[in-house]
C-alpha cells in the first residue's frame, strides 16, 4: 500500500527537513515490515533556499532520494492549489493532507490505518489527532483514500474555493454526511500551530489574517447550506460509472418500478446509461460492453450490468461501482427455481469444479470465482487486460456460444472464468441483495422469451 503525504511549504527550509525526517522516523516500523510505501510530495512556492535544502537532502540521504517528490512552482498560488498540485504529481492509494509545521508520532500510522479499516469498505477519511486540544467534529489534518477524493471530493483533496481557511470543516463534514468519516484519537500528528504557543508567528502564519478567515468562514456557510456543490474543476481524473440493463424486451411490474427507481438515482449522480434494444443476453452484453469501452477514458471507470427481472434496491449501481479495487463485483444474486440458493462458487482445488458456497459471511465482501451476473459491475482495466491476454479486442461475452464444445457455459460464466484465468479478482458484496422476482424453471424462461419474441402473450406461460 502506497501513501501520499502532500507537504506545501514556503520560507521554513530547516523546519521543512526537520518536518521531513521525523515523518520517516515515525513510519520506521511500518517500512521496515514492508506493509506501506511512503512517498512525499514536498510542493515548494517561490522560495529558492528550501529548494536547495531539500536537494541538497535527496543527494544525501537515501530515504529521500528514493521517497521524496519535488514540485516547484515559479508562481505559486496558494496552499489550497499546492495541496491539489501536489495531489495531481502523487500516486498513492493512501492521500494525507501534510504540513511543515506538523510533528508526526510513532504509532500514528498504524492508528490510522485501524481507524481506516472500519469504514464501509475502509474508504474515506480519517481525522487525524493534531494535539489542540479543541472539542470540534472536524479534524485539520487527515488520511484518506483517493478514492473518496474522486468520489466525494470532486477529485481535489482540497477544495480551491477558499482562500487559506474551512477546507477541513468542509471535507470532514462531506464525509460524515456519506458516513465515510473517522476520527483517529491515537494517530497523532501535532500540529505545532503558533496559536496553541506551539511556534512562533512567522509570515505564513501572520497571511491568516482575520479577514481572510471571516470570508473563508461565511464561504464555508454558503457552501454548507447550499449542500458543497463541485462547482471547481477536478485535480486528477474522476472514474465514470456506466449502467445498461440487458434483456428489456420483457419485464415484471415488480422490475420495472425497482428499475424505475434505479434509474432516478443514477440520474442524480450523473451516471451514463448505455442504451441498447433488445436481443440474446450474450449479444446484448457484448454490445454493451464494446460501447462502454468507446466511452470510457480512465481504467477505474466501471459498467454496472443489471438484469430487468431482479429486485434491485435504488443504489444498487453506486454500491457495485464504489466497492473497492476488485475487477469485478456482484451483488447478492439467487438462481431461479423452487432452491433459491444464492449464486455463489468457488473452484475446488482437488475436483477442479466450481462448488456453490453455502454459507457466507452476511453484510461482507467475499472473494469468489464465480457470482450471479444478475447485477455485476466491472472495471475498465479488466476489459483492457483480458484484451492483452487473449489478444482479442471483442467476444467478450458471445464467444462462450461460438465454440464446439460440449459444455456450453452461460456468457456470464465464460466471462468469469476468463477473469479467473487471468488473475482478475472477483467478489460478492453479500450486504447487497438481489433476488429474482419469480420463481421459476430455466426452460419456462426460454419459453418467455421466445413467446416474447413472437409478439405472443408470454405471462401465460408462468
């Protein structure tokens, strides 16, 4: 796991270094166990002697030659565009909002990283304690996923709005709204601010002036109010969500309400559906999934597929396509039939065959081999890197229906077991159920949909 520790500094060269070497000295346990990977982005404004400080460091001492970032701005422009600068030069998993006067302790990484772990998927943001002292539900500095940056954040760690104050009240108060906040009492970080009598007041501290902090004070209550629109533009790339619903030519009143609201709240989140008419599954989700790939710019960008005959609850899409960084992730999904069995597998190692897994942890994620593709979601990468291992630029799905095998899995299944194949992971989110909205044989439904196809009265047939 790769962490970003973004550091903006200006006219503090030796508190800077010193700022430098307690955060490696803190982290030594951590490093040392291979569990974590530091990089530091120091992002220095206009300021030549701590230029030439941390230089003159990465020349000498190994640990910031191999893990410290330089990002030098002839014309800087603030802290809030330095934070985003430096998060647009970073590329850990793991972002925190760092700074030149912060006294990094032993153990406040692991403290985080636990804190981290309870969170719904272990994504979000963690407040990080900065020894003040002060009673508030906000944290000034903190760890968060880059995830939830893109996510929640509109892609900047640090909304560029204000002018140098109320960028942590904003982002903690986005989190807590989604329920992805967590504050982290053991992870130290002292903040040695001159306004605890932690420093002296030195030109960085005295730009804070009170009027700077009113106006960024009754920007922070507009935005509030008016709900943080992301009315900036993003520092890095944000991952798009597409969604298409296979096989619509026929449908259950049930289905089409749970859909109906699916769909409003894809909406509201601005997520692209892929539109198709009818056709076999298999050739429905290849279109679908040749489209997405024209459509999609970025590797986490993510198809969410569901069918039209399941139960699916309104965030169905935005819980698929926000679970972690697996390949490919189900929900909950049950065969249909008088066994309503949840359609999950696992490949047994003596017998080579995929065993349904009976029981699972509920409310978990759980690495399969094989999950009901009734609502699946699947990243760009997955696409790109099946591509370069079968060296095949489409069949995605149909090519499962175009060999002379005996076996004939579903297309569903064939994808899969490509997945596995090639190392792709696959997981079940089992806190997301999905059921099938009838009870019925596989036959039956072949029958309905070629009753369907005919133009006849396919409900009959149930």
């Amino acid at each position: 796991m790769k962490i970003s520790v973004i550091i903006p500094s200006k006219g503090r060269s030796n508190q800077l270094v010193s700022c430098v070497d307690r955060l490696f000295a803190s982290v030594y346990q951590e490093l040392a166990a291979g569990s974590v990977e530091i990089e530091v982005v120091l992002v220095i404004d206009e300021d030549e002697e701590s230029k030439a400080a941390v230089l003159n460091e990465i020349e000498l001492s190994p640990m910031w030659k191999e893990s410290v970032k330089l990002l030098y701005r002839e014309h800087g422009n603030g802290p809030m565009h330095a934070w985003n600068d430096g998060l647009k030069a970073s590329c850990g998993e793991l972002i925190v909002l760092g700074a030149d006067d912060l006294w990094f302790t032993e153990g406040w990484l692991t403290a985080a990283l636990e804190a981290l772990s309870t969170l719904p998927d272990k994504d979000g943001l963690v407040g990080l304690n900065d020894g003040s002292g002060l009673e508030r539900n906000f944290a000034t500095h903190w760890l968060c996923t880059r995830r939830w940056i893109q996510r929640e954040q509109h892609g900047c760690l640090v909304v560029p709005h204000y002018q140098r104050q109320y960028i942590d009240p904003e982002a903690c108060t986005r989190a807590q709204i989604s329920g992805h906040y967590i504050y982290a009492d053991k992870a130290l970080v002292e903040h040695r601010h001159h306004l605890w009598g932690k420093a002296a007041l030195d030109q960085t501290y005295a730009a804070n002036t009170p009027q700077i902090c009113e106006a960024d004070r009754q920007l922070y209550l507009a935005r509030l109010a008016a709900g943080f629109p992301d009315d900036f533009p993003p520092a890095i790339d944000i991952p798009q969500v597409f969604w298409a619903v296979p096989r619509e030519r026929f449908s259950f009143n049930e289905a089409a309400r749970a859909l109906e609201n699916v769909a409003m709240h894809c909406q509201d989140l601005g997520y692209t559906k892929i539109e198709a008419g009818y056709a076999a599954t298999d050739t429905s989700r290849e279109g679908f999934t040749r489209k997405f790939l024209s459509l999609s710019r970025h590797p986490d960008d993510v198809l969410v597929m569901l069918d039209n005959d399941h139960d699916h609850p309104a965030d169905v899409v935005e819980r698929l396509a926000n679970v972690g960084n697996a390949g490919v992730v189900g929900a909950l999904v049950r065969r249909r039939g008088d066994e309503l069995d949840a359609l999950l597998f696992r490949r047994n190692p003596v017998t080579q065959r995929m065993d349904r897994i009976a029981k699972w942890p509920e409310g978990e994620l759980v690495e399969v081999d094989l999950v009901g593709a009734g609502a699946i979601a699947i990243r760009r990468w997955v696409f790109d890197k099946l591509r370069e291992k079968y060296e095949i630029n489409f069949w995605f799905w149909q090519y499962a229906y175009n060999t002379n095998s005996s076996e004939r899995p579903g297309e569903e299944i064939y994808f899969q077991r490509m997945c596995e194949d090639a190392g792709i992971p696959i997981v079940c989110d089992t806190s997301l159920s999905c059921p099938h909205l009838i009870v019925t044989t596989v036959e039956k439904i072949i029958a309905i949909a070629e009753a369907s196809a005919r133009g006849e009265d396919w409900k009959k047939i149930l």
